[in-house]
C-alpha cells in the first residue's frame, strides 16, 4: 500500500453489490447450448439470469419485472404427481435426458403432436420455425396417442399442432384417434386461415368439436404484419364467427412482443370478453427461439409486465390480486385467473374465495374449516393447472365446487360452462432465460413418434427440435424413395 510519509496509511472501502444473489441453477448457453451454471439474481426489483460460458463469455436476461411476486410465488409449489412409465434414463442429467426421465418432477398435464412441420404462412415470428419438412403419418401419431395413454393412464389434454396442423390432410382422422382413446380433452392449434376459407373443412371439424386453440395477437392490423408478416385482422374475426356459427368454442392465444403489442393485452381481454366463441386468452411473452425479431434479452416481456398491462388497460376491471400462479408447473411459470361472466357483470374468482388459502404448499396453512374445504382445493387445482381447458364442462364444474357458495349460479351445468372466462399467461423459456429447475418440473411436453415426451422449453431451446425435425424428414424422403423406386420396379 503507497503512503506518503506523516500521514495515515490509505485503506480501501469494501462496497455492497448491487444486486442479490437468490440462487444457484443449471441452464444453457446461448450460442453453443452447453450446459452451464447459471445465477438468478435480484436488482432494483427485478429477477435475471446471469450466466458464463467458458467459450462464449458472459450472458444476462430479464426473467421477471417484479422480485417480490416471482420470491412469493414459491408458495404455490405443488408437489408433483409422477407419471405410470419413463421413456429415458439418467446419463448426462437434466436437460440431455428428455423422454421423460426418471428424474423428471412432473408428469404430463398437457401433450402436444406436432403433426407437420409446413404452414400456410411465413410468420417473423414461429417458435417452431414452420417449413419444409416432416408430415406424420397416421400409425405414427397412432402410437405416439398409445404411449400417451401407457405413460398418463387417464390422459387430459392433447394438443395438434404444428406447423399448421389444419393443412395435414389426416388431422380429422387424428383428431378422432385421441377422442377414441378417452383423452378428454382435444385442442387444435391454429392460426385460422383454412378455418376461415374452407366451408367443407370447417364442416367436418365442426362434427368432432375440438377446442380451437387459435392464433389471435391483437386487435391492430400493425400488429400482424409486424408478427405474422401480413394484415391478417380480417381472416381472424372472420375465422372466429366461422367458429361461433359453428358452434365450437376457442381460446385466443397472443404472442406479446415489447414494442409491438404489449399495449392490446387488455384490449385482447376485453375483446374475447364480448365474443360469443370465445372461452379465454392465453397471453405468452414472446419466447425468442426458431424465428423471431430482433430482440434486447434485458427488455423481453415477463409475466408481471403482462399482468400490469392487462391491469392498467382495463379500467378497473381487473387488479393484480386477481391472477395467482399456476402450483401443477413451476409457479414462475404461469398464472391463471378465472372470470364469472354474465353479461355486463363480471366477477374473477379471486374475489370470492382466499385462493392462497388452498394453494399454499409452504408454508402449509390450515385449510378453512367448511366441510367441502378438501373438494373446493381439488377444484381449486384442477383450475389452476395445465391441463385446464376454457369452455369444458370439467372447467364449469370445478369453478362452481369452488365459487358456487359465493355466486348465485342458477345455471346447468352445459350453460354454466359459457359463462365462465379463463385467462392464462404462460412464459416459456429460451436460451437466456433456460432453467433447469423450471424444466425438471414442466407438465407441457411434446410427444415425438419414438415414444419420447419432451419437456416444451427443453424441446425447443436445446436442440430437440432441430434433432428429431432433420431425423423426421430424412425418414420420410427415404420412405418417398422407396415407394418411388417400388413404383417403377
């Protein structure tokens, strides 16, 4: 230490870090997608990933806008159930293993078949990165259904996806195939351009009644040439009263980018609100893997900026405490609300029982004394999870064991299931924000023809996607070529 003679020796001042060190996980490198150590850390009220790649250096991304409702959320960890069978087994450890392993936490709430990889558009924005590629056949989604049911036993939810799954000339079949095996509950997920167009298609959907899991982003036809790459407000609300003249009900599923479409949450709420095919919102922050715009990983949207969105947009329908995390998934990873509506009355559940009360696993509270407090929490989970689809008559039920006692419900049960309103914001992964303790618990998979079911943020931020894609469409060109070559032989 210099110091100059007469005077003091100098000492050096040691200094806080401005941030708090909240935990240590596992995630994955941005570039190269190797595994590596990450940090969650907590700055002027706000939750990131730090991590450091030997190779490609130092990475940070925003994981939520609010400290104190991500810590607080911990409460809503609900112990897993663990599925009947595994598919893999631990080798490299969590993310390598996917299938599922026998350390995975949770099992499948809801499964995706993702039956093509083509799409009727060319969206800026496609997590799965549509195009040329893949088309399953029917004997493969027939055992991917059979693994489902020998894995689940009494499976909820399965999704059709894609691609644009509407474009598979087998989906009705598909469709039918899951219904026959008992699955409860179907969902299509589409973006609505075949709906709106094809009289004849929309007929035969219309005689299965699949819930359309449909692609709406906002209600600006800004918004859709920014994300979909064209003015596509027509065809959706024509899609939509397709849908209604039908009589199917949907779920509105927004991709909400920063600097796009943040602004229409509430708009997109008050929207499905007021339409009669329209059974909830489901409103995903952007998750920046296959094709996306450009993107600051400090900026991304996170679940808070959602909820105050929906919040400040909506002229006081709706206040933060309305919108609880979901316990069945890792409680960061979503939030649910569910919404009594009849006509201009409408009344979030939140409003009329003590949620936490039920759906505190921490710190284990005693449940209300009433009679029914067991059936009312089974309700309560059965809302709050996954595997909760809007406009069923299991969604209708489980609200009225849950609220009936504080609503006057002089409904069936057919007619109750349309008035109550769901709204899901669900935040997927990607690279920068990729953590394994979320994903050890994940209850969305995709089911992929080798029986595996992969967790959806592991399938595709760490390279599943791109794996079992090129596997896939190399099959099916050597399956062309042998049937050209017995063609001709």
């Amino acid at each position: 230490m210099d110091t100059v003679r007469g005077e003091a020796p100098k000492s050096r001042v040691k200094q806080d870090a401005d941030y708090i060190f909240h935990e240590l996980t596992r995630s994955i490198c941005p570039d190269c997608k190797t595994v590596i150590d990450a940090q969650i850390i907590i700055r002027d009220n706000k939750v990131f990933m730090r991590k450091r790649c030997p190779t490609h250096g130092w990475f940070e991304g925003i994981i939520s806008s609010d400290a104190e409702m991500y810590v607080d959320s911990v409460k809503f960890n609900k112990p897993g159930t663990i599925p009947l069978d595994f598919s893999t087994e631990v080798k490299d450890g969590c993310p390598l293993d996917c299938g599922l392993c026998p350390e995975h936490k949770q099992h499948m709430c809801l499964a995706l078949i993702e039956v093509n990889s083509a799409c009727n558009l060319n969206c800026p924005v496609c997590f799965a990165n549509a195009g040329l590629g893949f088309s399953l056949t029917m004997e493969q989604v027939e055992k991917m259904l059979d693994r489902f049911v020998e894995t689940e036993g009494d499976p909820e939810v399965v999704q059709f996806s894609g691609g644009e799954p509407t474009i598979h000339p087998q989906l009705f079949e598909m469709i039918q195939a899951a219904q026959d095996r008992g699955i409860r509950q179907v969902m299509v997920n589409t973006n609505g351009v075949r709906i709106a167009k094809d009289d004849r298609f929309l007929a035969g959907l219309a005689k299965l009644n699949p819930v359309i899991y449909f692609q709406f982003d906002g209600l600006r036809r800004e918004t859709y040439e920014v994300i979909r790459g064209e003015d596509l407000l027509d065809i959706k609300m024509l899609a939509l009263d397709r849908i209604h003249e039908a009589g199917m009900s949907a779920v509105l599923v927004a991709a909400i980018e920063r600097g796009v479409n943040v602004g229409e949450v509430g708009a997109i709420v008050e929207f499905g609100l007021a339409h009669p095919a329209v059974r909830g919102v489901v409103l995903q922050p952007v998750t920046h893997v296959g094709r996306h715009i450009d993107f600051d990983p400090m900026q991304r949207v996170t679940i808070p900026d959602v909820i105050h969105g929906i919040v400040d947009q909506s002229k006081g329908r709706f206040v933060m405490e309305d919108f609880v995390p979901v316990p069945c998934c890792f409680p960061t990873c979503q939030v649910n609300s569910y919404v009594f509506v009849d006509g201009d009355k409408t009344v979030p559940l939140p409003r009329l029982l003590e949620i936490d009360q039920y759906l505190d696993y921490i710190t284990n509270r005693a449940l209300p004394k009433a009679p029914n407090a067991a059936d009312v929490q089974k309700a309560l989970e059965g809302l709050w999870s996954a595997s909760a689809v809007a406009g069923t008559e299991k969604t209708a039920s489980q609200f009225e064991c849950a609220c009936g006692p504080g609503l006057d419900l002089p409904y069936s049960m057919n007619h109750l299931k349309d008035h109550i309103f769901q709204i899901a914001i669900k935040d997927f992964m990607d690279a920068y924000t990729f953590n394994v303790k979320q994903v050890m618990k994940c209850c969305v998979g995709i089911l992929v023809p080798d029986g595996r079911a992969i967790p959806f943020c592991a399938y595709n931020s760490v390279g599943y996607r791109e794996e079992i894609r090129e596997q896939l469409t190399l099959e099916q060109a050597r399956s062309k070529i042998e049937l050209a070559r017995r063609s001709n032989s």
